[in-house]
C-alpha cells in the first residue's frame, strides 16, 4: 500500500522550497524562503499552502499562507510559480511543514519541511578581541555609531571644501 501513496505523491502538485533541512531560528524574527509550487496535470489547478510548526506530536500553529493576499491561488497546466516572502514564528527547536493543498481534491498532494534550531552560544559568532566572552549580545546601534560618525566626518569635510572652492572662485571674478 505504502508503494501506491508514493506513486500518486505529486500527481496533483509539487512544492519545493530553497531551505534547509534544519536551520538555527531564533523566535520573532522573519525567515526569508522562496517557495515553488509546480502544476503538472494538463489543467489548470488551484492550491492553497498550510504551515504547521509541530514540536514531537502538538502542533503549535497551523495557518494558512496567504498568495497575493489570497488563500487559494492558481497554477497554468504545466507550469510553476515562485513564491517570495518571509515566516515568522513565536517558537524554535520544532518541525516547520509547509503543505500544498489542491482544491478540488481539498488534499495534500506535497509538503516540505525543515527543522528550526534555537540558537546557542556555541552557534554565534566569536567575541571581538579584548572583550568579555561572556557577553555574546551586541546593540547594532554600538557598532553603527563609527560608521555614522566618519559619514558625518566626510560630509563635513566635503561640504567645507566646496565652500572654499566656491570663495575661491568668487574672489577670482
């Protein structure tokens, strides 16, 4: 019985995502992926995506995945359609499953899946020399003051050489 559901696995439609098979996810913030969802019947085909993010047997959440602001979207005969855009969820170190639904049928014909890895200390980036290696966090503003303090510099620096270029000139005439 096993060998039948494989065959007729993506009869009805496929999905492919540009994820990996698990992946460091830190909780609240967006997870960018493309996602592939390709129509081989000789007809045109409606689907809808369902994510499921499941840790063991409980599912945490299930929602459906709006497609230019749709639930069910449509997929030419023998085509396929790229899907852009980011997910973001409330949980880490569980199954993320993103399954494609066709319509008329209203079943899974494919799904693809990955694992989210909560983050470690292990998984960040080393210290900078000289620091404390037991704080591993960093205000992004820290490191964005000297970038903005020498742009600030260098227009300074440009504006003023115009200004003198410009007397220059004047006194000239």
């Amino acid at each position: 019985m096993s060998p039948q559901i494989l065959a007729t696995a993506g009869n009805l439609g496929d999905i492919f995502w540009d994820l990996a098979p698990s992946i460091v996810y830190s909780p609240g913030f967006d997870l960018g992926c493309q996602i592939y969802v390709a129509n081989p019947t000789d007809t045109e085909k409606e689907y809808a995506l369902i994510a499921r993010l499941s840790r063991d047997t409980v599912v945490l959440s299930e929602e459906a995945l709006p497609v230019f602001g749709y639930t069910w979207f449509k997929v030419d005969p023998g085509d396929f359609i790229t899907l852009k855009g980011s997910l973001r969820f409330a949980e880490s170190n569980a199954e993320l499953a993103v399954s494609l639904i066709e319509r008329e049928t209203e079943e899974i014909t494919d799904t693809v899946a990955t694992i989210l890895i909560a983050p470690t200390t292990a998984s960040l980036p080393p210290a900078w020399p000289g620091t404390s290696t037991t704080t591993t966090t960093t205000d992004s503003m820290s490191l964005m003051a000297p970038l903005l303090m020498m742009a600030t510099l260098g227009m300074v620096i440009v504006s003023t050489s115009k200004n003198e270029e410009q007397d220059r000139e004047l006194t000239a005439k």
